[in-house]
C-alpha cells in the first residue's frame, strides 16, 4: 500500500493500493485518515529499489513472525488487469497480453517450477464463470493466477493454503479439537484446496471421503469445528457416479445412454444451483444422487463414454432435462405442474399404463391433521371431491394426462381447494395421478406412477429401448429439441 498527503488538506494522508502510478488504477485512493500519526496494521509503508525486496518485507510483517508459505525461489510477480478494464479493453485479450509480457520478458520472476503468477486482484469482482475461464486458462498455459499478497502472507490472513503431495502416496485430512490436520500435522488454515498439479486434468486425481472415493479433487473447508468437503470435479466423471444411482445399470443400454444425455445436459444446465453455498450442485435428489466412483460400473461408464459431451438443447441453449422415475402411463405438460408453458415439455404417451401402482390409507383423524397442519384446516373431513381417474383423460380439476390440478375438501369448520402438487407435498404421495376415495372412518389413496412427471420417464425410456435407439427415446419425452455434441 502507498501513502501520499493530501494534494487537499497537508493533515490528510491518502492510501493506495500497490505503486501509486498514474497508467494504472493503483493512483485511485482507496482510503484516507486524518491525524498526526497513522497506527494501524492494514498499512505497510516503505521504500525498496527492488519490488521483491519489499514484498518480502511486506510478508514479514503481515506474518508477525508465524510460519509462512512454502516457497522457493524468486517472489512471483503478477500484473494487475484492472486497468485494461478502465479503458474499456477486453478483459480476456488485456490479461493474455499481460501474461505473455510476463512470462516471455521477465524470466526473473519466474519461479523455481518456471511458473509466473499473474495477479488478478483487479478482477474479482467479474462473474464467477469468466474468472474460473481466466483461471483455468492459466493453468494451462503452466501460470498460476494470484494476487499481491500471494505467496507471502500467512496462512491464518489468507484462510485458505495450497498442499504439494506426492505423487503415488496418500495424504490423510483429519479434524482434531476444531483444527485441520494434515498427515498428522496441524496446519494454520480453514480452507485447503487439494488439485493435481498445473497442466494436469482434475481427472487425474482421486479423493477418499469418510471410505468413499470420489473423482477429482477437493475443498476442504472448516465451519463450527467440522471438516466441509466439495469434490471438485470434472462433468464426465460427475456423471460416474450419477448414472448408476438414477437408474439401474443393468437396465437396456439405450436407456442408459438416454438418462446419461439428461443428466448430463441436467447438471450443466443448473451447475451453480448452489452458489450461495459455496458449491455448484449437491448430491441428494434435489439436484442429482451422486455417490463417487463406489457406485460406478462398466455399463454405466460404458453408457457416459459413448455419449461424451452430448447434451439436449433448444433453441440452441441447454434445456431443463427434468426426469422422473415412473410416469404412469403419460408424462405432464409442465404448464400443468409448475405453472410455466415450457414448449418441449409437454405430456407423452407411453407404451404402457397404470404403471407403479401405489396406494396409501389414512384415518379420518389424521388426515384432518395433516391438513390443518399445513394450513388447510376443514376440521373434520367429510368428503373430498374429484373427478375419476383415467390416465391420459382430462377434466376441469384434471390435466389431460390425468394429473390431479386441484380437488376439493369439505370438513365441519370450512371448504378447502387444494391444488394436486400441494396435496403431493402435504401427504409426500409418489405422483399426482391418483383417486381418493372415504369410506368409513379411512381415506383411501391410490394412484400411479413416482415422480412429477416432467421430461423423461425413467421405467418408460427402458420399454422404449427395446426398440428405439436413445436419441429417438430422447426427443420424444423432450419434444422439438436437438442433440448436440457440446465437447
């Protein structure tokens, strides 16, 4: 950081970021104090005919004296994009240019791997995605992406350090009394980043969670005490894991090519589901099950390499490739489940009806119950009324699948409307194509089918297979779209 007095006020010391230069945004203040003597550890003041010289200094004295990075050789040296970006450069051609500068003239700063670090603190602020690009371009082009204070400040400042294994040998990540520890030895850090080394696909690498193994690599973060771990992984070997738990592996190999294309096309369309998070998608049904390379078998492998890098996409953009396990006989219209006309998803015959029947019993007790419970309260139930079922038949309170769009349910304290997808959540029934019938003292539920009913029915792709190949499969539970080999 500089210091200057103010062109303003001779009391007024202005702080800046780096070198106060005026090509680049550093000469933009940053801050002020005023007073007769600035103390504070956020500013660091000094003059150095060599920059490494202070930057080493600067380590120092934002270590206290605790353990610093490993590090050999030379200090890396970066180059700030900010000002490309103030001028209205493009963003990807400034930093190429500055990394090419760097590495190809100043051969000093390289470091003791022939690596140079470009710094990109300027460009934080830019949408995740671009700077993952920026970052990963780097990497393969054998330069690290940095900022000032990289590798010199401690590890407690930065809260995150990179970990150079082995290769061929086991690190073993433990939590001990709150702390991190690595290979028995406690580190100073909240957050560890374990990646292969520069140039090599994250595929390369294998991770082993509480027995299990994952693809890839991992963030490994600590909150409240507790060790929080993300697989970083590539989608390929993502969907290793996802495929045998969303359908069975020895079902008809266009089936599994199918499911593996709307997977695919599924997690690419939603990565960044869980941003907020820290994390692209999980690994519940929420987002898509996913259990590492334990669950990983030679037909579902088989089924992902042979659809590599396909996806489904309309319009030329990726779709919502929602699927579902049993449509019972016709899948839905998404207009009629969410709400929202979706020009692909629309309801589609299958070779079968009245598939995964299922029937659930309540009495009238605890049927009111749940009602009230989630804010539908009649009092006691007394009658429920709604159209017959037929799959694939419509009516006023139905969906031209069969799909229950509302029904009405009349107690001794009021009448309720009640929407089929809010019943669904209220009693956690498998579909919305059912009947409901009150005899006595018990509600009677059946119906048939599992799942909403969008996209691709699961057990309806494996009948299909026995014929059709699994692009015929696709297009036609995901209408007008088009495969498209994505990479």
């Amino acid at each position: 950081t500089a210091i200057r007095c103010s062109a303003y006020d001779a009391r007024c010391y202005e702080a800046f970021s780096g070198a106060a230069d005026a090509c680049t945004h550093d000469c933009m203040p940053h801050g002020s104090l005023i007073g007769d003597e600035v103390e504070s550890s956020r500013f660091f003041c000094g003059w150095y005919e060599d920059i490494r010289t202070g930057l080493e200094e600067f380590g120092r004295v934002c270590m206290g004296g605790k353990e610093k990075f490993s590090w050999d050789g030379p200090v890396p040296f970066g180059w700030n994009s900010y000002a490309g970006l103030n001028i209205e450069m493009p963003l990807m051609d400034h930093w190429k240019e500055a990394a090419d500068f760097i590495d190809g003239e100043l051969p000093e700063f390289r470091d003791a791997e022939g690596r140079t670090t470009i710094n990109l603190d300027g460009n934080f602020f830019q949408d995740k995605r671009k700077m993952k690009q920026i970052v990963d371009e780097l990497h393969r082009r054998g330069q690290l992406a940095g900022n000032y204070m990289s590798p010199l400040i401690a590890h407690k400042l930065l809260g995150f350090i990179p970990l150079r294994g082995t290769p061929g040998k086991t690190m073993k990540i433990t939590v001990e009394d709150g702390n991190l520890v690595v290979d028995g030895k406690k580190v100073n850090a909240s957050r560890l980043i374990l990646r292969p080394q520069e140039k090599k696909p994250i595929s390369t690498m294998k991770v082993t969670i509480n027995g299990y193994e994952y693809p890839g690599g991992a963030d490994i973060q600590l909150m409240r005490g507790s060790m929080v771990v993300n697989n970083l992984v590539a989608c390929e070997d993502y969907l290793r894991g996802v495929l045998p738990e969303e359908m069975p592996p020895d079902w008809p190999e266009d089936a599994l090519k199918a499911q593996a294309v709307a997977a695919r096309t599924y997690a690419l369309k939603h990565r960044g589901r869980h941003e907020k998070d820290g994390y692209d998608l999980c690994d519940t049904t929420h987002c898509q099950v996913y259990e590492g390379l334990d669950s990983a078998t030679a037909r579902t492998d088989k089924a992902v390499s042979d659809t590599y890098g396909e996806v489904l996409t309309y319009q030329d953009k990726l779709i919502e490739a929602y699927f579902h396990t049993d449509s019972g006989g016709m899948t839905e219209r998404c207009s009629d489940v969410w709400g929202t006309e979706v020009p692909y998803l629309q309801a589609a015959k299958e070779l079968q009806i009245n598939t995964q029947p299922w029937t659930v019993n309540y009495s009238i007790k605890d049927f009111s119950d749940k009602l009230a419970a989630a804010s539908r309260n009649v009092g006691t139930v007394k009658q429920v009324t709604l159209s017959k079922l037929s799959v694939g038949k419509g009516a006023s309170d139905r969906s031209a699948s069969g799909r229950v769009k509302s029904l009405v349910v009349k107690g001794d304290k009021g009448t309720k409307t009640i929407t089929g997808n809010e019943m669904r959540s209220i009693l956690k029934l498998r579909s919305t194509l059912f009947d409901v019938n009150i005899s006595k003292n018990q509600v009677m539920i059946a119906g048939y089918g599992w799942g909403h009913g969008l996209g691709l029915s699961q057990w309806g792709a494996k009948a299909y297979a026995d014929k059709w190949s699994y692009d015929k499969i696709l297009y036609h539970y995901y209408k007008d779209t088009k495969l498209k080999k994505l990479y």
